[in-house]
C-alpha cells in the first residue's frame, strides 16, 4: 500500500490594507504608516513601518551583504544530531562514574589491607610481648573423687 503525501503547504506573509492608527496625541506629520501582516497561523500582527534617517555621519553607511536563504533542515536530523550528542554526554557520564567506583573499591582494599597490617601487627606485639621473669606458674590442684554421680572433695 503505497500512500502518497498531499503536498506541503507553505504559508506566506499577506500584507493586509493598512487600517487607521489609533488615537493617540503625536505630532502632525510624524506617524509613520501603519501595516499588518497576516501569519501563517492565522494571527494578525500590526505595526509602524520604520523609515530609515539619514546618517549623521557625511560618511555613508556600509550596506550589509544580502541574506541568502538558509537551506531547509532536516527535523529528523536534528533530532539524530541531539540524540548522537546525548547518547555521547551518557556515555561520559557512565564512564565517569565507572572510574570513580573503580577508584573508591581500590580506596576499600587498601583500608582493608590497612587494618589487617595494623591488627596483625597488634597481634605480634601480643604474642611477643616481654612478660615480667617468673619462675613458673602456680596451679593448686586437690584430689577429688566423683562417686555415684557425688563430687566429693
């Protein structure tokens, strides 16, 4: 099923009569005309037509270059190229993150192999430590006898 697309349609600026200003004090011989332009919405905008003034200046003003008209862009590759640029911006984003956890579990083992030197170490100085000279160690011992399920002394 092969459906063909109605053609575009382009909306352009009409020019509509221009209408009567509005009441307002000014000075005669100073209004500039008024002009509205019909958008392509539908909406109504109106406004003064702007008359240029001659330059102060006995230089004349550099006239700009033309405007060329910008080439038609594309809405699917816009959206593409701001996809492309979050997919990227993620992508720094997971990376950074990920170096950030490899740091801070690298940080965790070192700690870990910090305390197990400093316990080990404690353990040593437990185990090695210099004990006050003495002869022996002292056990009193008493005979005791165990009969019928009595503890005798």
């Amino acid at each position: 099923m092969d459906h063909e697309r109605p053609p575009a349609v382009v909306h352009h600026p009409v020019p509509l009569p221009p209408q009567p200003a509005p009441l307002a004090p000014i000075q005669p011989a100073t209004a500039p005309a008024l002009s509205s332009v019909q958008l392509p919405d539908g909406r109504i905008v109106t406004g003064y037509t702007l008359t240029p003034h001659p330059h102060p200046h006995p230089h004349p003003a550099p006239v700009p270059a033309p405007v060329e008209p910008q080439p038609v862009i594309s809405r699917t590759a816009v959206n593409v190229a701001l996809g492309g640029i979050g997919f990227g911006a993620i992508c720094g984003g997971l990376v950074l993150l990920t170096t950030f956890i490899a740091a801070l579990a690298a940080l965790i083992q070192q700690l870990i192999i910090l305390a197990a030197v400093i316990f080990g170490g404690w353990i040593a100085a437990q185990v090695l430590h210099h004990r006050p000279a003495r002869s022996g160690t002292t056990v009193n011992i008493r005979k005791a006898v165990i009969k019928r399920n009595h503890f005798h002394t």
